[in-house]
C-alpha cells in the first residue's frame, strides 16, 4: 500500500485514497483492476478527499520557526552564572583550547546586556556615536519646533523695532 495518505484515512476507509494516491489512474492498464477500483471509491464510506485551504490550518510562522530552532536561546540579562560561564570560557581561550571554548558558549549562550532595560545604552556605545548622535542622546538638540500660527511674537517684536527707530 503506498503510504502517501495518513494512517487516519485508511482506517477509514481504503478506497477514499485511490484517486490521490495513484492507484486508480495505474489501474487503467487492467481493465478489471480499474472498474474494481472505481467501484469501490464511488461506494466508499467516507467523503472524497478535500484540500484544506493553507490559511484555515496555517500555524503561526513564528511557533513554526520557533519549533525548527534546538539551539538555546541566550538570557536577556546577565547574572552570576553568566559570570562564571564567561570565566570558563575566558580561561579555555587562554589555554588555547578554541574547540572546547566554542562548544561551551553553543552550549551556554553569553546573555545579550549586562542589564535587561531596551531604554538604556551603554556610556561606551554613546562615546562611539557620532557628535550629533551624542547630543540629541543627552537632550542637547531638540528635534521639534513650536508652531506660533498667530505669529504674534513677530509682530510685537518688529512693531517695538519700529517704535524704537
């Protein structure tokens, strides 16, 4: 039997899968063998086959790649294992123990911040930006201007020019 349907539909009934499978269409050599095949789908206890449609049963792509993935995941934050792994490592590295180091950290992923806070940069990545980065950074340059629709200020201003020349 050609096992290209699932076991449930066989339970079922054998003959829901013949014209899927192939069965039916390689029985048109033999005449007998087709008119039995066909008999027996067109009586066939179970509905014909239908395809689902992908976006009825589609999992989620994120649960599908996140079910592809054995590799662990690396912490968000760093504690005092962390600490201790990168000792480990530290000290095969200088050992000159590269393979051992590197199945080490597949094994046990170095956290990816010191401090799980997405709002916080770290002094030396600031220092590494450029000048205009650093300032907008510190609050120094504001990226938004205040809109006077009545341009009120301008006619005080120019209106005390005039008064005063």
């Amino acid at each position: 039997m050609n096992h290209s349907i699932d076991q449930a539909t066989v339970s079922i009934d054998p003959s829901s899968g013949f014209e899927l499978n192939g069965k039916l269409s390689n029985a048109t050599k033999n005449a007998r063998l087709f008119s039995l095949y066909l008999a027996m789908q067109q009586t066939a206890l179970a509905d014909t086959i239908g395809i689902e449609s992908p976006t009825a049963s589609a999992p989620d792509v994120e649960t599908q790649l996140r079910s592809l993935n054995f590799y662990r995941h690396p912490a968000l934050s760093a504690d005092d294992s962390h600490w201790e792994t990168l000792n480990r490592v530290s000290q095969a590295f200088s050992q000159h123990q590269f393979a051992d180091a590197r199945l080490h950290l597949a094994m046990h992923p170095m956290p990816l911040a010191q401090v799980d806070n997405a709002q916080k940069i770290s002094d030396d990545i600031v220092n590494n930006c450029p000048l205009g980065a650093q300032k907008r950074l510190s609050k120094q340059y504001s990226s938004t201007l205040y809109e006077d629709n009545t341009l009120m200020e301008e006619v005080i201003l120019n209106a005390k020019q005039a008064v005063a020349a």
